[in-house]
C-alpha cells in the first residue's frame, strides 16, 4: 500500500473573492495593459483565488407535454452576466428576441423529437451551437443500468441487486455528467442487525446508458446504508471526477485488478467484519482503476471503544468533500458519531494521497469538550465562519477548515439536518436539526458560524425526521418542521402555520416559482396550508432506503436551475429521471456552480440522504441569487 505523506503546512488565511473584486482586477488589469504599463500583482493577490469547477456544458433538456416542449439550459457561473440566448430547432430559430429574464422557452405544438440546440449570445454576438437537447420524451429520460448476478451467503440465503443511491460527476471529462451508482443486495443490513450480505457494487454509467466501470468492493465490505459512503469529484483539477471508496482486502477496481488479499475472509459468524485491513481508495472516473490506497483512518481498533462490542457503532461512516483552501476540493472521510467521532482530510493531488489533517474527538486536544457524541446520520459542508474556507458541519458540532473544533452544541445526536441561508433577515448561514436525545431540545435552529442556538422546541423523546426549506410563501425564509412538533416555524421560532406538510422527507425545486416542493417516496407535492397538491408521480420506480423513502440522487442535474429528481425502475433496469415541464420567469446561475450546492450532491449518498441547500437563499422575497466565483479546468 502506498505509504501516507507528511501532512502539508498550514496555509494563510485568504478572503473569497468576490464578482466585484474579480471585476475590479481585471479593470486595473487591462487598464494598465492597454498603457503599456507593468500589472501590479500586490493588490491583486490579496483576492482569494476563485473555487475549482466543472467545466461544463450547457445541460440543455427538453421536456415533453401534451402542449409542446419545454426547453431548459445552464447559465454558467463563467458567463457574463448579460449574457442571453437564442434556442433553435434543427437550425431554425424559434424565439422571436433573445432570451434573457430565464434559461427556459417553451416551444408550444412541437413534438418530442424536436431536436434543440441553443446560443449564446455575448456582446450582441450570437456564439455557436451547445450540444443537443437530451429529450424527455414522456416526461422523463432513462438511463439503462444492468444488475449484478446475485449470489447466496455462506448460511445458504440467496439474494438479488437492487439501484441504491447515485452519484454524478464528469467522469470523462466530456463536460456531460455521468452517474456513480451504488448496487445494494437485497439482504444489505442496518448496522445493528446481525448477518451476512451480499458485496456492494458500484458502476459508472454515462447518460447513454454506457457502463465504463464496475467495482466490487468484495467480501469484507458488509452492505448496508452506513458502510459504503463514495465520493464523487475533481479532485485534482484535471477535468475529470475521480471516485474515493472505503475498500478492503478483496475489493475488486473497474480495471479487474484486486487490492489486497483476494482470499481473505475476515466475516464472523453474524456476518459482521470487525477485524482485518481497511483501506481508503481512489479510483479513476473514467476506467474505475484503483489509482492510490492507503489505510483507512482512523482505523477501528478496539471495536468496543466506539460504544459498543458487537460491531454497530464502530462501522458507522461519513464522507464528503470541502473546499478547506478556500480553492480547491478536499475529500473528508470519518467513522463513528455515537460516541468517539474521527474525521480525515485528504488531498488528491498528483496521483497521491496526502493527509491535511485528523480531528478526534478522543485527542487530548478534543477531549472533555462536548465534542463526542454530537454526529449525525449525515454531515454537511458549509463556509460557517465567512473565511472563504470550509467547515464540516457534522451534526451538534462543527469543526473548522483546519481541522480543530469550532463550536458544540452539546444537544447530541439526530437523524436529519439542514444548512443553509434559512433565514435571510439574519448575515450568514443556519443549521436546522432533529435530535435523538429525549433530555435535550426536539429542534433547533443555531448560527452556523458560532454554533448560538437561535431557537429550539421542547424536549419530547426520539425526533426521527425534519425539514428546513421555503416551501411557502406566505412566510419569509425557510419553514421549518419535524415529526414530533406540531406546526411550522418560520426563521425565528415562531408557529407560522399550524399544519404540517404530509412529509418530512426531500425537497425539490420543482415548478416555476422559487418556493420549494416536497420530495417523498416516489411523487412531488406543493405544500398548501389546507393540503398538499400532488405535481408529480414517479411511473414504475421505487425509492430507496426503507422508510427514509429517498430518490437515487435529487438535485440541479440539468436545464436550469430547477432539480431533477432520479429514481431506479421498479424492476432496476433503468435509471429514470424526471425533469420539471413548468416554465419559470426566474434566471438562477446553475446551482452546480455554486460549491456548498455542488458539495452537497456530494456527500447526499451518505448514510441517512439529505437534500443540498445552496450558499444563499432562494424563495419567495428572498434576494437576487449571487453570481458565484469560479475556475474550471
């Protein structure tokens, strides 16, 4: 195995540099250019340095209805922001002017096999052809996926594959994005249920339904929501997503090639596998060859030091990925959240594994601080402080971009999430979380900054699930609500309505105002405070993950700003996704190129899925979306 590399010295602080600032570097730029003059690099490079990005195409999509089809596109974040747009149909224009109020047009009466192509316009100069419009034809497109033989356990248990969670990223570099899916037996296992499973399975499948890879992480994986957490991303600024994996003596890359021992065996009677190497593995996007491995950390020691002795705790794994420079992407990985929690951050870079950091809530630095305990079924990742640099929001705690503690609530251990801007009216981020502990508040709202608690709701036992998001418009900000609480809570505390969606599940942007919808099971709804109003319902699919009820991935994928919603055929020989078919008059960078968004369709796999919130609010009243700061490849 390749040997760990020293850590990296820390770097100085920089502040994020904003569209103003880039505009004004490159006025003095040109200015002193144009005069012959030499460029003065001092002021310049006290900017931070943009956030790496995909580069990527325009994402056009045209969706069918009984009336016509609605096409949809990206506006980059390295457009102008003047830019407009003419959409054409086999190479006749069909706007009468430039688009420029959206990135949406309907084409009423057309047909869905309207072949669709759009151009931008910059300058009053018309640019060439994007790609071709991927065609939702009956509302949605699919991607077919080939299931894996099954198999039957040692104890004589037969089982099948199952679609489980998805992924996306441009694992060729093509601009397209790609899929990362996640093949689960039908006897995977909670954590706290003994026996044995079938191995995980992970393919990468191109739009067209092309499979480029598959890996097998083997035998000494156990499947199951909380053991295989993969991250999909650039990591190195190359264009291409690489794919990071927990794996182990026996995992198999997409190349055919084994890691470790092939024959070991390291399941004990109950089919849990509580001894034997861990590894950590990135594999390349596009022929899902093991690029690197090095040991997992941390490794899992003593089993019973993370709160129990039969093997649940001790295997319970987070991941995610964070911009802790402020400009590049990071991979973060971590075990445990009952009790111990250790969190690592690795950089992958020059086709070596480098550790930035290790936070442990057991070190002498960590220890007796509240720090233990405090994580979730999930994490997310956030710029907290307002550095311009990451934090790991992981649960009650949060820890900063350098890997030492920034705050702790102290209120322990939940099932569900949010961060975001929940609430406008205040500067800076919000977290919104359930808790599990019967002594300690139900649901709080707390500054993502200082880890404050801005607001709570009583005590009242084990609070499984909660939503923040604006889902109505008839309060400012993000409404809040959870399965033990009655009623909704605008930002502040406060009962806005008195009844609750029919969900506390997923959340989409999905029709053509800015308010968001509900996401459960296999179906879209519009919260109403009378009843909820049933927009879409997912044909032959099935949702993942028992009663979590959540889709392989949701999120900004393609068209505009408005997210796709993709789930697995009942029979899982296809992915399909669902486009939305309602015009907006709202224009909203892609979401992909804002990098809190981008990160959350990251880490939205892990363990207990949560849906992605941007860096900034979107809803009703709420201001105009920022215009991100990036590079691409």
């Amino acid at each position: 195995m390749e040997p760990l590399l020293p850590q990296p010295a820390s770097r100085p602080r920089r502040r994020r540099r904003t569209s103003r600032t880039r505009a004004l570097a490159g006025a003095l730029a040109a200015g002193l250019l144009a005069a012959g003059g030499l460029l003065a690099l001092g002021p310049v490079s006290q900017a931070a340095t943009a956030r790496q990005a995909e580069a990527l195409d325009r994402g056009l999509v045209s969706v069918h209805t009984d009336s016509g089809n609605l096409v949809s596109w990206r506006w980059l974040g390295t457009d102008p922001d003047n830019v407009a747009f003419n959409v054409y149909r086999a190479g006749t224009k069909v706007n009468a002017s430039p688009v420029t109020a959206s990135t949406n047009y309907f084409h009423s009466g057309a047909p869905a096999t309207a072949d669709y192509t759009v151009r931008a316009v910059v300058g009053g100069v018309e640019q060439g052809d994007s790609v071709h419009a991927i065609q939702f034809r009956a509302g949605y497109k699919d991607v077919p996926i080939s299931p894996p033989a099954g198999g039957t356990t040692p104890d004589g248990v037969a089982y099948t594959y199952e679609a489980n969670d998805a992924s996306v990223g441009d694992l060729d570099g093509d601009g397209a994005l790609d899929f990362v899916l996640k093949w689960q037996p039908t006897n995977a296992k909670d954590n706290s249920q003994s026996g044995y499973t079938g191995n995980t399975i992970v393919d990468g499948i191109k739009l067209d339904g092309t499979r480029l890879w598959r890996v097998d992480l083997g035998r000494n994986i156990r499947s199951g929501a909380h053991y295989t957490q993969f991250q999909v991303y650039d990591y190195d600024g190359d264009g291409q997503a690489e794919v990071a994996m927990k794996t182990a003596d026996g995992s198999v890359d997409g190349a055919g090639k084994v890691i470790g021992s092939s024959s070991a065996d390291y399941r004990n009677s109950s089919g849990y596998i509580l001894s034997g190497p861990e590894f950590l593995t990135m594999f390349n996007g596009r022929t899902g060859a093991a690029m690197g491995t090095v040991d997992y950390v941390p490794a899992r020691g003593t089993v019973s030091s993370w709160g129990d002795s039969y093997g649940n705790r001790v295997d319970r794994f987070l991941a995610g990925t964070a911009y802790l420079d402020g400009a590049r992407p990071s991979l973060i990985m971590a075990r445990g959240y009952y009790t111990r929690s250790v969190i690592a951050a690795w950089d992958w870079r020059s086709g070596a594994f480098t550790r930035r950091w290790t936070f442990d809530t057991n070190s002498s630095t960590n220890s007796g601080k509240g720090y233990d305990g405090q994580g979730n079924h999930q994490l997310s990742v956030a710029d907290a402080d307002g550095d311009g640099k990451d934090e790991i929001i992981y649960g009650a705690m949060a820890v900063d971009d350098n890997g030492s503690g920034l705050w702790t609530t102290k209120n322990g251990h939940g099932d569900a999430m949010h961060v975001g801007d929940l609430d406008p009216s205040r500067a800076g981020l919000e977290e919104f979380k359930v808790d599990e502990d019967g002594s300690k508040p139900s649901s709080w709202m707390a500054d993502a900054k200082t880890g404050q608690i801005l607001w709570s709701t009583p005590a009242s036992g084990d609070n499984g699930r909660g939503v923040s998001g604006d889902i109505w418009a008839g309060s400012a900000g993000a409404e809040s609500w959870s399965s033990a609480v009655s009623g909704v809570r605008g930002p502040k505390g406060d009962v806005v309505t008195s009844r609750k969606p029919s969900s506390s599940n997923f959340l989409s942007w999905w029709d053509g105002d800015t308010t968001r919808e509900l996401l459960d099971g296999t179906h879209i709804d519009k919260y109403g405070t009378s009843s909820d109003t049933r927009l879409l319902t997912g044909a032959s699919v099935h949702s993942n993950n028992g009663t979590k009820a959540t889709p392989a991935i949701s999120g900004d994928l393609f068209g505009d700003w408005r997210e796709e919603v993709v789930w697995p055929t009942s029979n899982n020989t296809a992915l399909r996704i669902y486009s939305t078919p309602y015009e907006t008059g709202t224009r909203i960078t892609t979401l992909l190129h804002d990098t809190m968004y981008r990160t959350a369709l990251a880490w939205q796999n892990t363990a207990y899925n949560q849906p992605p919130h941007p860096s900034f609010a979107i809803g009703s009243g709420a201001p105009t979306a920022p215009r991100p700061s990036i590079t691409t490849p």
